[in-house]
C-alpha cells in the first residue's frame, strides 16, 4: 500500500484525512479486470430503499446509448478487461440496452442487474439472439425476500411473481441466472436461502441459482455514521490479498451525467463527485482511491461486492 508518488484525487482537502487526523485508508487499482456500465437511473419501479434512489422517469444519471458505451468498450478491450457488467435502475428502460449488450458480448462475457419485471419480459424477443453470443450473457434477478408480501412492500404487487417468471423464460432460453437477496443481521442465512430455493424449485428453476446478498446501502446522499477507515485499518484489518478484493482494486463504472460520460470509482459511489476519476479508463486508473463514503464501509467489513466470480 505504499504508494507515495501516487496521483491522489480528491475535491475536498478532508478526503486525504480522517476527521481525528489520522491518514485515511485507501486502494490503489492494480489493474482494469471489469467495468460496470450505469444505464441510468430511470426505473420502472419506485423502491423506497434503492441505493440508487431510481424511480420512473429519473435522471440523475442519464440513460446510456450505445454510442456512449462503445468508446469505453473498446479502451477496456485494449486495457485487458475480462468481464462487463450493467445495472441501473433497471437497464431495459434503455432503449439501446439490447445493442450495448451485443456489441459487449462480442467481445467479453456480460452480467446484467435488472429487477426481472415488465422492461426486460416485454423484451424477451431482443434478449432472446444474445443466448448465441460470442460471450456469455448472465442476468442477476434482484428479489429482496422470499417472502412476497415483504418484497412486494417495497416493489410493489405482483413483482414477486413477475420476477420468477422471468427468471423461468431466461433459463429456458439458456441463460445463467443469479439472485440479488437483501441480507440482514442476525439471519438465519442457511434458512433464508433454503426458502428462496422452495420458490425456484416451484417455478421449475435449478435450486442451486447463486444467491448474492447485500447489505442495506441506503440511498443516495444519505449521511451515515460509519466508524472511519484509515491506513492503519486497511494494513491492520486487511492484507494485500484481501485489498486486492475491493471493486475499486479491479473495476470501474462509467456513468452519464448532465450529457458527459465519466468513470467512478465502483458502482456505490456515484453520489459523490470525489469519486469522479475522469473521462477515461486510463486516466481513472491512476489516482488512489480514498475510502470516504459510507458505503466503503460495508466493502471493509463484510467484503461487499457487486462482482461475481
């Protein structure tokens, strides 16, 4: 971690330190192994506790083109990327999401974040050609509990089930699956995932469907009172191998922003313009990334990733 001619970007003098003084902890990229397209924040659904704050018709971050993505595409292939990923929002309120994924499938697998409901089975005929991809295209399906009342409290009804079928007529036209679940302290995780896998079974889907589960990141903006993480934490708490483990260690996101693409950081920070490295991957590649956000905080304690493998 010992960088010291490392370019460090930050907007705010405070980011380099902690409030008590202490250096804070920080990542430095070794290298751009995925990149994560944010297809903006326009959503179907209105969920109270989207990190992202997506609902219809918002704009914070822009839907994204093809025309948008392509340049990023091309100077990940040249950097050595080995995977690309997408989330929103829910992607297929993009018009040209099926194109940015056939133009990325042609060179590296793909993995897609969508909430399973009516943007992506109304598309299901676009989506079908990508199953014959050069790369493979997989689909996380978020469903927050296996209980329908208590996700639908916050999806709205019907979308439970709407999920899992969609599910069902990805796996028929031979997709890999996965299923994004909301964790809690104190589960009884064993139990939980057991419960989900009663409902795949149901739907005639394989129950050994990866479950990835989260942690609540809260929207965006929130102000939330994190124990700060410093140099001392990060060599304390953590080794180089498990520093090598934070997204921003491996990946980038590059979102659209009042007409401008930009690249973040990671996918749970583009709340905050500190996190904004440039208008390039290899420009974004060079900077430290301090662990300012309250969202890194999760990544420090309990190895939150929205990667897969």
């Amino acid at each position: 971690m010992e960088l010291i001619n490392a370019r460090v970007v930050s907007h705010r003098a405070d980011r380099l330190h902690t409030p008590g003084g202490e250096r804070r902890g920080y990542i430095q990229t070794a290298q751009l192994r995925e990149l994560w397209f944010h297809t903006g924040t326009a959503c179907n659904l209105a969920c109270p506790f989207c990190l992202e704050g997506s609902k219809p018709g918002d704009n914070r971050l822009q839907l994204m083109t093809l025309a948008d993505a392509k340049p990023f595409i091309e100077e990940a292939i040249e950097l050595g990327v080995e995977s690309f990923s997408f989330t929103g929002g829910e992607p297929f309120v993009a018009r040209d999401m099926h194109n940015i994924l056939a133009c990325a499938a042609r060179h590296r697998p793909c993995l897609v974040l969508t909430n399973g409901t009516a943007p992506l089975h109304q598309r299901l005929d676009q989506i079908a050609p990508l199953a014959q991809a050069e790369n493979p295209v997989r689909f996380r399906i978020s469903i927050d509990y296996p209980d329908p009342q208590r996700h639908e409290a916050g999806r709205g009804e019907g979308t439970f089930e709407e999920s899992l079928v969609t599910m069902k007529a990805l796996h028929e036209l031979g997709f890999a699956l996965s299923l994004a679940r909301q964790w809690e302290p104190g589960e009884d995780t064993a139990a939980v995932e057991n419960h989900f896998r009663r409902h795949l079974r149901r739907h005639g889907l394989p129950e050994d469907i990866h479950q990835v589960s989260f942690p609540d990141f809260h929207p965006p903006e929130s102000h939330v009172q994190t124990p700060d993480i410093t140099e001392h934490c990060m060599t304390t708490y953590h080794s180089a191998a498990s520093r090598a483990d934070f997204m921003c260690a491996f990946s980038r996101m590059v979102v659209k922003q009042a007409g401008r693409t930009r690249v973040y950081a990671c996918t749970l920070v583009d709340d905050d313009p500190d996190y904004d490295l440039g208008g390039t991957l290899t420009a974004s590649l060079e900077p430290r990334v301090m662990l300012g956000h309250h969202r890194c905080y999760s990544c420090f304690k309990y190895g939150a990733s929205c990667s897969e493998g």
